[in-house]
C-alpha cells in the first residue's frame, strides 16, 4: 500500500501548520557545502515579476515555488512556469521533496479553466503540468489531470502539453484517463534508484512506475515518454545503468538527471555532490542506450527548458522514423 499519511493524526492544520509534521521529530541530516558548480540565478527580474503576477492573480499552485526549484529565476523570467494542480498539499511524505504534506482540500472545479486561461494569457506555446500526490481521490485525480488538458486544448489549441504525474498506485482505469486525453509528453519520475526506494520514495513502487510508463506506450505510442531521477542520494553507478535499461525496456524516449538539493535539515541529506563531468559520462551512456534525448547536468530538472526540449525530443524522433 502507498505510505499515506495519517491524515487524522498528521494533517499540518492541527499541528501549527507545520509543512512537513511527519518529519517535525527527526534528527537534523547533515548539510554538506555545496561545490562551486552548484549555482542559480537568484530570482527578481521584471519579467519574473510578470509571470508571478500572473500567478497569484489566478491562485495558481507552482511546482517551482511549492519543491524549491533552484531554476525559478531563470524559468519565470522566460515566462515559463510548471503549474501544480490539486492543491498544495501532498498524501504521499518522500523524504527527498518540499511539497507540503497533510490533508489535501476539496478539488478546485474551476481549476482548468485557471490554468487555461494562465496559459493564454502567458502566450505559453509549451506548458507543463503536475500535481501533489492524491490518494484521497477515486481516481488518484486522473479525471482533473484531464479536464485541465481538454481546457488548455480549447482555449490555447497550439500550444503543447507536457504532464508529470503520480503513479496512480492502485486506482483501476485512471492511467487509461489521462492517456485519451492525449498529452503531448507523458512524464513520470523514478527519482531514484530501486535501493533507495523504502527511505526516498516509500509510497511508491519501482517497478510499478517502470509498468506506468510501459503501459502509457502500449496505449498511445504517438505520445513521448519521459522520466527523471536525482543522484547524490547514495546510488552506485552501476544502479544507475541498470535504470536506464529498465527504462528503455519501457519504450522512453527521454530521461533526466540532476543533482539532489537538501530542502532542510529534516529531509534526507545529500549523500554526493556529483561532479559534471559524471554527468556528461551518464548522458553518453544514455543516448547510447536508445534515448531519443537526454538532459543530465547538476541543475537539471523535470521541467526546466521543457519547452526547448520539447523541439529537439520531436526532431530526434522524426530523424529517427527518416532514418
């Protein structure tokens, strides 16, 4: 079963809205310095103001505020944001993420027609689009994940549409939901290795996430696939070679890898700071297992450039049908 939370006992609004309350009694983890090619560019800049305008205007939910994202300056100022659906408060409690964890509120119906409506007025041509985890729901909120795309379908019908989703562990149909609703990326993240997975990634399984993203091919093989995973988390290399494969017996077509960032002394701690030049190491050995592209740099992460990625992903597979 996914490692929810009692949401009785844990729901942050009863513990002084504390944002992670299962993590409120742990040992401090350890901080390590970072190296010096771990840098970002501080946020702040006109156009940042703009698209954040945008957002607080619309009551939207970002992945980049909510998760820390060290590339919010850079993606904002290029008016690119990563819209969260479903609230701000996650089910689910990775010991590696920053999104709040308790009892999520009722869903927004109006919501869609939000992000719809961002998205224009953004002049976004690419969006990307996630959610918290959402174990309350029937349908793990497959059905909103949905009606989001049909939304943006109708108002911004050029634009592309890129999804980053839970596992919808245990929730019958709900992948098929999504599926017809025809994304243009379908993104689920491994985060890590299967070693790491009962203390990074408890509620979650390994191989079912492998399955979600084989089964997304089965279904609509015109969609692209995608996954990321953090490294400095402890992970032999040889772990991270054996996920590609598994990956690619899956049909991905792209993976991402990036450093993992402490979010606080009560997350888990970075174990590595992983040098680029191993991550220019890992992305040949990607593309020489078949990926259709692959993003592998210290900062990397599931949305960041999605929009330029998103070109070069659909001319890597047009050369490929050519060839």
């Amino acid at each position: 079963m996914p490692a929810v939370i009692d949401l009785l006992k844990d729901d942050p609004r009863k513990k002084g809205d504390l944002r992670h309350p299962e993590k409120a009694h742990r040992p401090d983890s350890p901080v390590q310095r970072k190296p010096e090619w771990i840098r970002a560019k501080a946020p702040g800049s006109p156009k940042w103001a703009e698209t954040n305008k945008i957002v607080k205007e619309h009551k939207l939910v970002t992945v980049c505020e909510e998760a820390s994202c060290p590339n919010v300056g850079e993606c904002w100022e290029k008016k690119h944001a990563t819209f969260m659906i479903m609230g701000d408060t996650c089910t689910r409690a990775c010991s590696f993420c920053n999104v709040k964890t308790g009892l999520p509120d009722a869903l927004d119906r109006h919501e869609p027609e939000k992000i719809a409506d961002a998205v224009s007025k953004l002049g976004l041509t690419h969006v990307v689009i996630t959610s918290v985890d959402r174990d309350d729901l029937a349908d793990g909120g497959a059905q909103h994940f949905a009606d989001v795309i049909y939304a943006i379908r109708a108002k911004s019908p050029l634009t592309t549409i890129e999804i980053l989703t839970p596992d919808f562990l245990r929730k019958e149909g709900a992948l098929e939901i999504v599926v017809k609703a025809k994304p243009d990326v379908f993104n689920h993240n491994l985060e890590t290795v299967p070693s790491n997975y009962l203390t990074v990634r408890p509620g979650a399984r390994y191989f079912h996430s492998i399955r979600v993203l084989q089964r997304v091919k089965e279904l609509d093989p015109s969609i692209f696939t995608k996954s990321g995973i953090m490294v400095g988390l402890g992970e032999e290399r040889n772990e991270v070679l054996q996920l590609m494969d598994d990956l690619r017996s899956a049909d991905v077509d792209f993976l991402t890898i990036g450093q993992y960032l402490q979010p606080t002394r009560k997350h888990h701690a970075v174990i590595d700071y992983i040098h680029p030049d191993q991550f220019k190491a890992y992305e040949t050995i990607a593309y020489t297992k078949g990926f259709l592209l692959v993003s592998a740099t210290p900062l990397t992460r599931s949305s960041h450039h999605a929009g330029e990625d998103f070109a070069r992903l659909r001319a890597a597979r047009e050369k490929q049908l050519g060839r």
